[in-house]
C-alpha cells in the first residue's frame, strides 16, 4: 500500500505543478466579445480571398462575352456561308426549273 500512496503524492505534486504552470484564465467582461471579434476576424479574411476570386471570375466573362458581341458574331454574320438559306444551297447544286420538275426530265 505504501507504495500506491507514494504514487498518489507524486501524482497530486505533478497536478500542482502543472496548475501552477498553467492557471485558469480569468473571466472577463471582454472574453466572449473578444473571441468573437477574433472569429470573424479570420472568417472574413477567408471570405475575401473568394470574393476576390469571384470578381475576378465574373470580371474575365465579361470581358469574354464582349470580345465574343464585339468581334466574332459580326464575322460570323458577315460570312457567305451564312447568308444562303438551306434550299438556295441545293438551287444552286441542282440548277433545275419548275417547268423540268413538272415534266420528269430532270437529269
């Protein structure tokens, strides 16, 4: 048994030690406000990175998008290509009459 009380008192002695190493912090008006402030601190720095990637995401499409209104649709419109309509393509093809429809001598 005395061997188990020596392990007590070094054990109660090491307790003592460390409170006295480590106190309890005192509560204070200001804590729970303060580790708020701490909080948000952070959660706000985390939040401006993305913000500030999102607005550069959102500022790259536009930029996109009237570089697209700006330059290629007038291309694209402006293409020969473009201004035929699918049945003036095969008139052009097939050079044929109404009148050689109507009889059958089409060849």
């Amino acid at each position: 048994m005395d061997r188990m009380d020596d392990k007590g008192v070094e054990l109660d002695g090491l307790w003592k030690e460390y409170r006295e190493a480590c106190p309890d912090p005192e509560g204070s008006p200001g804590f729970v406000p303060g580790l708020w402030q701490r909080i948000e601190a952070r959660r706000v720095a985390n939040l401006s990175i993305f913000r500030r990637l999102a607005q550069v995401c959102v500022a790259a499409t536009v930029a996109l998008t009237v570089l697209m209104g700006v330059v290629l649709i007038p291309r694209i419109e402006k293409a020969l290509v473009y201004n035929a309509t699918y049945v003036d393509v095969l008139a052009a093809d097939h050079p044929t009459t109404y009148v050689e429809i109507l009889t059958g001598d089409i060849r």
